[in-house]
C-alpha cells in the first residue's frame, strides 16, 4: 500500500473522524474505501450495463403496435 499526503478541509476531515468513529473504523479507512469507490465509479472504464439501473422518462404516450418499427423511424433522415 502506497502512503499518500492529501490536503482537505478541516471540516471535511472532521466529517469523516466522526463518522469512522461512530462505525468503530479508522479514518483512513474510510477515506481509502471512499477513494476506491470513486475510482470504481469514476475512473474505470465501464464495460457492460449490468450496473445500470432504468430510469422514469414519464408515462407512456402511445403502446406500440406490433407494426411500430421504431429502429426505421429512428434511421429515416426524412
């Protein structure tokens, strides 16, 4: 494991000694798990969509017909 300086703020810092102490857990492991998930979320490259979850866009406005074709509909430059 790699020792690293970081300048935050005392107030973040405070944030993060009194939530590890409330856990029963040592700071810098929380900010290192905190690093870690950022890096998981943020930096890595992601590969499929199996953590992607579907978003509301509203009610629907119209049921596709069988006959809909929307991939056409989506390729015509009209």
């Amino acid at each position: 494991m790699k020792t690293i300086t970081v300048r935050v703020s005392e107030h973040v810092y405070a944030e993060f000694r009194r939530a590890a102490r409330a856990m029963g857990r040592p700071t810098s492991e929380l900010i290192r798990e905190a690093m870690e998930r950022y890096r998981v979320e943020r930096l890595s490259p992601r590969r499929d969509f199996s953590g992607f979850h579907p978003r509301s866009v509203g009610r629907v406005l119209q049921p596709l017909a069988p006959e809909d074709d929307l991939l056409g509909e989506m390729l015509d430059p009209e």
